[in-house]
C-alpha cells in the first residue's frame, strides 16, 4: 500500500487542476489515506523510482560521478579501505601525506602554510580562529559582515574577543545585496575575517580583497567556494583559510583549514586541543583520531580536478554555469527573481549559489514547479534551514554540478516560465 496525496495545481485562479502522486511505502498491513504534503515540499531528495537524480543542494551535494566511483572502489582495495584503517598506521600516513599534497597543488598553497584536516565544521571554526589568534580575550578584530554565515561568525567571536563588527545588512528588510565597506576597518585590528560566499543570500566575492591601511591577516570562510577559482595567498594577505568539505572537496565530517606558519605558537590557554591549530600542527595532524576516510575522499578530489584541468578550469565552468543560471532569471520577464537583480551589484552574483523566486513567490506555482523539476529527477531547491523557507528557492552549482547538469535545470526553468508566463501577467494585472 502507498500513500497518494492530491496536490493542488494554481490553486490562486479560478481553473484549477490537481495531480496524483504517490510516494513512500506505507508500513505492511497499514493503509493512510490523510492528505499529506508532496515528499519535495518538506525537502524531501529523493524523486520517483527509475529517475536519475540532478543534486541541487547547498551542502552536503553530490561528487562528480566518476570521483563517486572511485569512491565505491575503496570498498574492494587490495587494501583494508581508509574507514577502517587506524589513523596511526603506515597506510594512513600516505593517504594523508598525498591528500595534503595534492590540496597544496591544485590551490598553489605556499610552503610557509600548514594544512590541517579539522573538526566541528565551519561552526568550529568560528570558535576556533579567535581561540588561536587572541590569546587575551580582549583583542580587537574586524568582521565584515555580508550575509548569514559571517554573521553568525560575527556573534561566536564575541565570546572570544572584541569584533568590530561592519555590516552590509540591509536594515529595512535584514536582506544583504552588497559588501561591507572596506575602508571602515580598524587598522589596529589582530585579523579581519569574511566569508567569500554567503551560500543563504547568493553574494560571493569571486577574488579576495588587497586590505588597504591594514596590515592585519585575512581570514577567509571559503566553506562553499574553496577549489573553484584560484586565491592569491600572498597578495591578500591570507593569515587562515578554511572550508568545510561537503560542497566542493568531499563530504560532511572534516574541514580543512589552513593556517599561515608565523600565526602558530600563541593560542588562549582556554582553547581546546581539538581546535588547537599550534597542537595539531606539532602532532602531524593526529593529535586525535582523524577522519580517515574523509582525507582520503579529499585526495580523490583534489586528484580529479587536477586531471580535468586544475582550479582554472573549475573556474571557468563556474562561470559558464552561473552565466546560465543569471541570463534565464534576467531575461525572463519577471517570472524568476534573485535578490542581487540588475539593479543592484550584479558583479558580487554567487557562482555557487543562485537565489530564485517562482512568479514572485506565488506559492501555488512555486510548489507546482518544485513537483515538476522532481518528476525530472531535480532535488535540493528547497531545503529546509534553520532560517525558515521564504520564498527564494536556491540551485547550487558546485564542482560537482556539471555544465550538462546545469543547462537540465535551465532548459526545464525555461520550458515551465514559458508555460505559465501568461498566467503570471494575468495575476501581475
């Protein structure tokens, strides 16, 4: 017995129709017949059976396929597969040494910066970075605030030490279209930190900034666009660098972070081992057991992008997704929206992260566009955040996401506008 819901279709105009979808098995013996929402209304990822899936989420997302198949080849290794090896044994020590080499290429990191697989997420860091760098408490440091995870790093510090915080939040409406000002930082400041892309409100800086009147470090959230575009280490006074795995360079459970040598050596005696940059660092990174089976998902990365051509040509099919996504919203006519529109800085655009809303968020066609897109194998719009919903929906288009993957999204946003475009302008009279 399945469960079937009936999910009304332009329930705002007077025609309406409805489809039948069924989904999930109920439990043997057990028949549901309660109205239920549709499975991808609750966030659901899963399409129908026989349908290939199109991952558009913001993280955790999917790999390249053929990373995923090198993946599964761990399994049958003539080898004890990286999940289970100790994270002191010889063949973990290669494992590590080639993920952190192969890192160190393919992002050109320089030979005066450790590398470090990390802990705790983005959220760890967040706690970290002040930890290491203000042994006092009461340093003064400079956030540049432009959307929801800087923010939130903003408020962790506080507990550490003195942000100065400096914020593009918009005050009418709390949304963020734009950079903080760059000439606002306090040039006494120990570091000043940012996020280069804000996944939630789409705003990415697709090159670090050269800080003028401060010589304090960088430090950079590059969580969600860390491997596709290079950085220059040097130029932007990079102290620390870190990003989560599970958007570009693996999946969920390690960090790498990246930590400038001369900026070890001086942690708060509260900070604990586990986010220790200077402990690590002296213990090979195995002051504690290690995601073993993570760094090596890193390497296999790492080693892929280096044979399709390096972060240049992630790069450059960063740029031609984006440009797809942006043309379709821009051109048509009002029936997709992002919040970074023409009118406002269009150059701060996330590559990574495309905001959308559906005929101005009319719900009934913003849920009749989730159904079709997931008939078509295409999940991770919506997702459900601790942010609430709202009416953006968003397509990530990670490393992961092929140029291909990307022209299906754009080629069924197209065809759906098209077919309800008039319906759209009669409910815009």
């Amino acid at each position: 017995m399945c469960i079937t819901t009936t999910v009304p279709v332009n329930t705002t105009h007077a025609s309406k129709k409805a489809r039948r979808v069924s989904f999930d098995p109920c439990p043997d013996g057990f028949t549901d017949t309660t109205t239920l929402a549709h499975p991808v209304l609750t966030g659901s990822l899963t399409p129908p059976a026989n349908v290939k899936v199109l991952n558009f989420s913001p993280g955790p997302t999917g790999l390249d396929p053929e990373v995923e198949d090198e993946i599964k080849d761990l399994f049958n290794s003539h080898r004890i597969c990286s999940m289970y090896l100790s994270h002191r044994s010889p063949e973990f020590g290669e494992i590590l040494k080639e993920a952190v080499a192969l890192s160190r290429e393919v992002m050109s990191i320089p030979d005066n910066y450790e590398v470090l697989f990390t802990h705790g997420g983005g959220h760890g860091q967040f706690a970290a970075v002040p930890l290491n760098l203000c042994p006092n408490g009461d340093e003064t440091v400079t956030y540049l605030v432009n959307g929801t995870w800087s923010k939130r790093a903003a408020v962790e510090a506080s507990k550490y030490c003195n942000p100065k915080v400096i914020s593009s939040e918009n005050a009418d409406d709390g949304t963020f279209t734009d950079m903080p000002k760059m000439d606002a930082i306090d040039p006494q400041s120990k570091y000043v930190y940012l996020c280069s892309n804000e996944t939630v409100n789409g705003i990415e800086l697709h090159s670090l900034p050269q800080l003028k009147n401060c010589n304090a470090p960088l430090v950079v959230d590059a969580s969600s666009d860390f491997s596709t575009k290079p950085i220059d280490w040097v130029g932007c006074n990079v102290g620390i660098l870190y990003a989560c795995a599970s958007k570009n360079i693996g999946h969920p459970g390690i960090t790498m972070t990246i930590i400038r040598k001369d900026l070890l050596g001086n942690p708060s005696k509260y900070c604990p081992g586990v986010f220790d940059y200077t402990t690590n660092v002296q213990s090979d990174n195995l002051w504690n057991t290690t995601a073993t089976f993570n760094v090596e998902v890193v390497g296999i990365v790492m080693n892929w992008i280096l044979r399709q051509g390096g972060v240049e040509e992630m790069e450059s099919r960063s740029k031609q997704k984006a440009k797809m996504m942006y043309d379709l919203i821009d051109t048509s006519g009002g029936f997709y929206t992002t919040p970074l529109s023409e009118a406002h800085n269009i150059p701060l655009r996330s590559r990574m992260n495309t905001p959308f809303d559906v005929a101005g968020g009319d719900e009934a066609l913003t849920d009749e566009f989730l159904i079709q897109a997931w008939e078509l194998g295409i999940v991770g719009l919506r997702t459900v955040t601790p942010f609430g919903v709202g009416k953006y929906l968003r397509a990530s288009l990670y490393n992961g996401v092929s140029v291909e993957k990307c022209k299906i999204l754009v080629d069924f946003m197209k065809e759906f506008a098209q077919e309800n475009m008039h319906q759209f302008a009669e409910a815009q009279r």
